[in-house]
C-alpha cells in the first residue's frame, strides 16, 4: 500500500471561493508514558523527522556539562536547536560557540548554503560576500556538536580537530551520544528503525509519529528521562523561550509563535513537512507529518490548529494563531488570491477535553 494513502485531508487550498487542492497527513498528540490524547492518520508509519528533532539532538550538550564548561549563553543553546535563516546574528553566535570550543568554521561538516531567508541572502549577495558553513542552517546544531565533542574527548586544539573529524558518521562518539539520546527521549529502538543521511550529513532515523511525539512530551515534562536528560531539556527550552529569534528568524513561524508564548510552547520544523512540539503546561508531545512533504506551510497551518485548540490564549494570542493557522495567499501584485485553512476534520479532531 503506497505510504500515506489512507490518511486524512488536513489542510485546503483555497483559491477564491472554492478548494483548489489539499495536502494529506498524519498527526499523534502523546504525553510521556505514549498514551494518545488525539490522532489523526497512521501514527505507527515511520518518518524521517530531519530537523524537527533538534531539541532532543542538543540534550548531550546539556546533560555532558559541556554548556556550563563553555559557558554557553541561552542565545548559543537555542542556536544549537535551530534551522536559522541565515541573519548576521546567527552566524556571530555560531561562530562565538565554535571559538568558545578553541576552533572556528573549518570543524563544522554541515556543509553550505546560502541563507534560508531570502533578506539575509541578499543582504549577503549585496555585500559582495559568498556564503560559507556558518550560513547553513544547521550551523548552530553543529557547532553545538563541535562543543559536545569537546567535552567528551577532553582535548583541545589540533588534537581536538583531528578527533571531531567524521564527527557526522553513525559510528563516531558524538553521533553516538547523540543517538542515545535521541532514543531514550523517543523510546524508539535506533538499531532496528531505517536509517538515512539527513541534509547536513548526519544520520536521521525514521520513526514513528507516536514515538517522535512521546519524545517531546517527556522533553515536555521530564516523564521517562534520566534526570540528567530531563534537567537538560528543561534548560533548552528555557533557553529557546528567552531567545526564540536564534530558532529560525525574522517573520517565521517558530520564532513568532515562541516570541508569544514562551515556555508554553517549544516548536521546531522539519524538512518534508514534518513538525514536532513540546506543551509543557498539557504534559503533551506532537508530532505531524504532511505526506506530500510540501515545505512548511501545510504543516505550519495544523501545527497552529493544535495550539490555538489545546491552550487557553488571551485575546492577542488568539489573534496570532488565527493569523497562523489560516495564512493569506498573495500573488505577485500583492493581491490576496486565496488562503490556506485547517479541514473540519482536523478542527473536530482537537476538541479541547475537560474545557
């Protein structure tokens, strides 16, 4: 049966009056012991979640002491969960996290791009200057990893270099770390899952949405981690609320939507419509996936859905969400041709409980 098949309309296209197209997906929202508070489409398939587990990926950079050794401001940890665009800021923090380890850009493996946003990118281009590793978006993930590998080998300079080298490969002691994190906040067993190699070169393992959304319920709440692990996500997404700018830039979703609410909410966007987030208040984890992988937009509208269902929000909250949830579709003469709005059966899946 061909993947996703049977899953359900979650978000429409509207073109003027009528529905022009819809994307199809899957959603599990969890707490920290797996059991399911509300799911749409098949949970149980595996998916890469590629960036969305950014979170769970930093823990080691926690829980190894090596933020408190390095000193690591908030700005630099929410940096380590972030898919950045690309703004002068989050290259400088970068870069300030790297010279904190004693090295600079030639230890990152993530490869180059150029910024994520568009602004920045010009900004760049107009400047007369290329882009280079600390542009890519994941710069921050893996200076964060460059910092772990500090602490887990004790060396510094040259030898430090020599040992972080293929510090991206399935085998190395800070992919390893990282691994086992990754699977006791999940509760997924890594060595049985599908593994592949994500955008900046490291492994990401396919997993269930039900698994990916009990990991970040017990990111949420601390439930079913070690203590050093549950201190350490407690951390990060104090971090991430104080600093929500460093998680992606000017006029996305993920710092919007934080800049708002704080702690109420710790989200992150993944390549392939994938998106996870934390409700700390709800003891609650989700995780959703879009099959059709179009981007963020279709994943950003149910992701806006759940929060403006689940939380109680003031006035202004509401107003954001709504925004959110329901995005104007402009042309290229800034005239409004259409929106994008969750399905009924999305909305009648989320009926608040016990409110």
């Amino acid at each position: 049966m061909q993947a996703g098949l049977n899953n359900p309309e979650l978000v429409e296209v509207w073109r003027g009056p009528a529905v022009e197209s819809f994307h199809r997906g899957a959603l599990a929202i969890v707490d920290a012991q797996g059991h399911v508070y509300s799911a749409l489409g098949d949970i149980d398939r595996p998916v890469f979640p590629r960036s969305a587990v950014k979170l769970l990926q930093a823990l080691p950079l926690v829980a190894s002491g090596a933020a408190d050794a390095l000193g690591l401001s908030d700005a630099e940890l929410a940096l380590a969960c972030a898919s950045h665009g690309g703004d002068p800021e989050h290259v400088q923090t970068a870069a300030a996290m790297l010279a904190k380890a004693g090295l600079d850009r030639s230890a990152l493996e993530c490869g180059t791009h150029w910024p994520l946003l568009d602004v920045a990118a010009r900004e760049l281009a107009a400047a007369g200057q290329v882009p280079h590793a600390l542009h890519n978006n994941c710069s921050g993930k893996h200076a964060g990893f460059v910092c772990l590998g500090r602490q887990l080998c004790g060396l510094r300079g040259d030898r430090l270099a020599g040992w972080l080298a293929g510090y991206v490969e399935p085998e190395h002691p800070v992919m390893r770390t990282v691994g086992a994190a990754l699977q006791a906040a999940t509760g997924a067993d890594l060595a049985q899952a599908p593994r592949g190699i994500d955008g900046c070169s490291i492994p990401t393992w396919a997993l269930p949405l039900r698994a990916l959304a009990r990991g970040f319920a017990r990111a949420a709440t601390g439930e079913g981690l070690p203590v050093d692990l549950a201190l350490a996500a407690r951390r990060l997404r104090a971090a991430i609320a104080r600093a929500p700018q460093m998680v992606a830039g000017r006029g996305r979703f993920d710092t919007r939507l934080m800049q708002r609410l704080g702690e109420r909410v710790c989200c992150k966007v993944g390549a392939e419509g994938v998106y996870a987030a934390a409700l700390p208040e709800l003891g609650l984890g989700v995780a959703l996936k879009i099959d059709d992988g179009q981007g963020a937009r279709a994943a950003e509208v149910v992701m806006a859905t759940v929060v403006a269902a689940l939380l109680r929000l003031d006035d202004g909250e509401q107003a954001l969400l709504a925004e959110l949830a329901e995005p104007r579709l402009v042309n290229w003469n800034a005239r409004q041709v259409g929106r994008l709005a969750p399905t009924a059966g999305l909305r009648a899946a989320l009926t608040p409980r016990g409110r």
